[in-house]
C-alpha cells in the first residue's frame, strides 16, 4: 500500500469518527450542568438544599465544614433548607507495619467511617441513608509532635475524600429520584 492509499483511509477513518461523535453528542447531559433535573431546579440548586446538621469532634467538624462546601461551594450552610443530612462519625487507628526488633509501629492507617442520613423536612421522614469510608496511610515518625501533626493531617485527608463520597452519592440521588 503506497502513501495516497493510507492518507485516505485515515481520513474516512477520521471521518466516521466525526459522524458518530456528532451523532451521539446529544445523548449526554453533564450532571452539574445547569439543565433542570426532576423537581424543576438544577443539580446545583437541589445540593444547596440541603442543611448539614451540627456534629461533635473535631474530625466530625472538619467532615461537616468539607461536606458543606462541596454542597454550597462556599456559600455556607443553608438555614431552614427543605433537606437535613445529619452524620455519625467514627475515628480509629490501625497499625498494620510493625518494626519486628523494637516492636514500634513504622506506618499507622487512619480509618474514618460515616454513616449519614438524609432527612425531608417537609416529608418528615429519612430519604436516604448510606455510609462513606475513608483510609489513609500515615508514615510514623519518631518526633511525637510529627507524628500527632501527621496523624492530623491524615484526618483531614480522610475527611475530605468522605465528603467528596457523600456529594457524589447526594448528586445521584437527586438525579434519580422520582
């Protein structure tokens, strides 16, 4: 097969791509998009609906303040919104490495688990309830004030993958509901 052969079939090769492309290009909808969902408002709008309850800890608080932006993007927790998600948090340490001679942990796993329902106001029921779990690896220091800083920052790594689940599952809820 000489150049002008393979030139052509790459561009009928091209060609039918860009058919299909075309074709199938109405067949999608973006999910944060502005386009109204089921109730008649947007994604976005259905997410700023929803009022986070307050939670204990300082991990709960982190996952509350994370939770709240993923939802308003900064516009704060909305007061009196038709939806109410309240939170149950659980913290724990795992050590899975241990240095065999001195019996010191080299690397801690930061567990976060969180069972969270969400709750219609006006129904005056539980729409949805579902958890989201988080692990994280933290490499041990032998500083004390390293490792409680690394610790802490392992929680709020974990905090914010827990509050980009519960969006994520929010979102599709919102999408699908009837």
């Amino acid at each position: 097969m000489w150049w002008p052969d393979r030139l052509s079939h790459t561009y009928a090769r091209l060609a039918v791509a860009g058919v299909l492309a075309l074709a199938l290009g109405g067949c999608f909808q973006p999910m944060y998009g502005e386009t109204p969902i089921l109730g008649g408002t947007s994604l976005r709008d259905a997410l700023r609906d929803v009022e986070i309850a307050a939670v204990d800890g300082r991990v709960g608080q982190e996952i509350r303040n994370d939770i709240i932006f993923e939802l308003t993007g900064g516009a704060g927790n909305p007061a009196g919104a038709p939806y109410k998600l309240n939170l149950t948090v659980s913290t724990g340490n795992l050590n899975p490495i241990v240095d065999p001679t001195s019996g010191i942990p080299l690397v801690d796993i930061v567990t976060l688990d969180v069972s969270y329902k969400l709750f219609d106001v006006s129904a005056n029921k539980t729409v949805l309830s579902d958890s989201a779990l988080a692990r994280v690896s933290v490499d041990r220091s032998m500083q004390r004030f390293a490792r409680v800083r690394a610790v802490r920052d392992a929680e709020n790594r974990a905090a914010k993958v827990v509050a980009e689940q519960i969006r994520a599952r929010l979102a599709s809820y919102f999408l699908t509901r009837a």
